[in-house]
C-alpha cells in the first residue's frame, strides 16, 4: 500500500510545555484552556464552527518515540496493545481529543478541556455530534472500573522513552 502523507492545517498553543504531568484524557484537563491557531491558509474552513459547544481535534504525536504494540497505560498496571489502548506510541502517531469550543476570534479556536502538548501539529478539525459521536451504551472494555480517580490522573515519562 503506498504511504500516506499528511500536512498540518494549524497548531496547538497549550500550558502544557512538558509530556510529565500532563492530563491523560480531556475529562482529566477541564482546568486547562489553550487555542488552535488554524493557519491562514486554511481559515475560510472554519465558518459556521462557532455553533458547535465541543470539537474533535486530530493531531500529529509529534514526540513520539517510535511505536509499542504493547504497553502498560497510564489507567492500568498491566499491558495491553496498542489498538486497544490510547497510549501515544503508535505505528503513525496519530492522536485526538475531544475539546470544547469557547470562542472563535479569526483563525484562532480558543478550547477547553486541553490534553494536548504545546506546539501540537493539527491534522484536521471536526464538529463533535453527539448524534453521530456519543454511543452511550457502548462497551468499555478493560477501562471499565478503571476510570475513577480520572481528573486527577496525569502523565509521566513512561512513553517517552
């Protein structure tokens, strides 16, 4: 299959300047705000996002250490594999959260509930609808009875190796 390459749309400005210590998952970040800065280029896109309360960001891991089939994530004490995880070093390095919307001023999408890195390449925006995107009898695998404790769980060095 021939390669797939993608080029950033924007970048993601963020308090978070370190992998340690960051929040695992949006719900454990709803202190933090940051902003998008969607490239001029690319602006024009961005009409009528303002009537949407939350967004799906697609990133670029950009400090990712290569990829780890299996790995012991930060909810877990055992291994699990990557498909069947959210650790950050996968075979693309692709990441998504799913932040809310608070403003727009121009080309910049000022969000909440920020996860992610600063300095983030952004791969794509999307609106989150909850009618296409919430499946809330769907199973959790082996998160289920792992996720208390979530908003206080962050990062360590563990995937930066």
């Amino acid at each position: 299959m021939e390669p797939v390459t993608f080029y950033p749309v924007g970048v993601v400005h963020s308090p978070h300047k370190a992998l340690a210590g960051m929040p695992v998952q949006p719900p454990s970040a709803a202190e933090f705000t940051g902003e998008i800065e969607i490239f001029p280029e690319y602006a024009e896109g961005l009409l009528d996002i303002e009537g949407f309360s939350r967004l799906m960001v697609f990133y670029h891991l950009h400090k990712s250490t290569g990829p780890l089939l299996t790995a012991t994530p930060f909810l877990d004490t055992v291994p699990h594999g990557v498909f069947a995880s959210r650790i950050p070093r996968r075979p693309n390095a692709l990441g998504f959260s799913v932040v809310r919307l608070l403003s727009r001023e121009g080309n910049i999408l000022r969000i909440g509930d920020v996860d992610i890195l600063d300095g983030t390449p952004v791969l794509d925006v999307k609106p989150y609808v909850p009618e296409f995107d919430a499946y809330p009898n769907a199973s959790s695998g082996w998160f289920s009875g792992k996720l208390s404790g979530l908003a206080e769980k962050r990062s360590d060095t563990r995937f930066s190796k």
